[in-house]
C-alpha cells in the first residue's frame, strides 16, 4: 500500500489548522464589549476574571485594556502587561507581554506572540492580568462571545505585585462585571473540526485509491 499521498495529506491539514486558528479574523473577543466604565488603580494588582467555555476554543490573542483609548486619545499604555490563563488547578496554561506597540482593538491592546492553547468545554478557567501603572476597570458592564459564561471577578491578595498570580480572592459578578484588566480572543472548536473532517475524508479516498491500484 502506497501511503505518500494520504501522508503529505495529513500534514498538510496539520498546517492549514495552525494557520487557521492563528489567523486574527477569525478570532471572537471573549468579553466583544463595554458598556460602563469606571476607571481604577490604587497600585500593582494581578487581576482578572474566571469563566466556563460552552464549546472548545483556541485562545489565540491576548489583550490588555487601554483606557486612554476609551478617553479617544488613540491609545496609549503607560507599560507593558503579562496576560495569562490559568486552569482551575492554578496551572498556567499560557501567557504573554502585551507591549504598548501592540496593535490595538476593541479598547485593547493584543499580543499573538505565544503558542495557542486549547480551552475544554465545561471546564473553568481564570484570565489575570498584571496591572502596573495602568488603569483597569472595576465595574464594566460586559457583553461576551457566545461560546463563554463569565464566573466572577478575582485577583490575588499580594499587593502590590508585578507578578502575575494565581487569585486567591474572589469579590462576584458586581454588576455583571469583570476586572478588565486582561481579555482573550479564540477560534470556536467547530471552525478546527470542519477541516479535519475534511482532511480525514481526503486521507480515506486516498487510501482507497492506493488500494484499488
């Protein structure tokens, strides 16, 4: 059995899924909006907010809130911040620096300079944010991705602090808010298994052919 073709096959489709998932026009934002702002700092915080995704995503971008473009003056971050995700064992998943270079959307300013990392249906999750000079919000009324249930606010009771940290504290959803701080955009699980269903089709046509030769 001639199995080149399927195998050029299959990595190939490896490829053009790392290529889709990193691609930002099909990133969602997890939180896509804010409604009320309040402005707030009184220190170096690592804060954030916990969630449940419905579906399995790729986390493909982190962000870090810039209030100065929320004031309209273009954005401008006092310094840079490490963003990351955390499982529900404290584990960190991911992270990155989000540089006051780093292109800006939505109020935030993005990185995509990490590897991407699956988030598993069900499963909580907790994305902190180091504060430094910053402002963050303390009280946003948020709109999130379809895919995601927002938990609760929480940060970590060592302040101030310049290292990002598991929360240890947790203050609710005050106004169906979040620290905002850090956010996340992802690619949706269906988008990833529409093309391996599609590259699994070609690896069986392909072995059927090589057998029928």
């Amino acid at each position: 059995m001639n199995l080149k073709v399927p195998l050029q096959l299959f990595f190939s489709l490896l490829l053009l899924m790392g290529g889709q998932t990193a691609k930002a026009t099909d990133s969602i934002d997890a939180i896509t909006s804010l409604n009320y702002i309040n402005p707030y700092s009184s220190g170096s915080y690592s804060l954030g907010w916990s969630f449940t995704v419905n579906q399995g995503v790729t986390v493909t971008a982190l962000g870090f809130f810039d209030y100065n473009a929320w004031l309209g003056l273009g954005g401008a971050l006092n310094g840079s911040h490490e963003v990351g995700i955390f499982n529900s064992q404290g584990i960190l998943l991911t992270s990155a620096t989000v540089q006051v270079t780093d292109p800006l959307s939505n109020l935030f300013n993005w990185t995509t300079s990490f590897t991407p990392v699956s988030l598993y249906k069900d499963q909580t999750y907790y994305i902190e944010a180091v504060t430094g000079t910053d402002l963050y919000t303390y009280s946003s009324v948020i709109t999130t991705a379809p895919w995601m249930t927002f938990l609760t606010n929480n940060y970590n009771s060592t302040i101030p602090t310049n290292q990002l940290l598991f929360p240890d504290s947790s203050v609710g959803p005050t106004y169906d808010a979040a620290f905002i701080g850090p956010n996340f955009a992802g690619v949706p699980e269906p988008a990833s298994l529409a093309l391996l269903g599609i590259g699994l089709a070609g690896l069986g046509l392909g072995q059927r052919k090589n057998r029928q030769a």
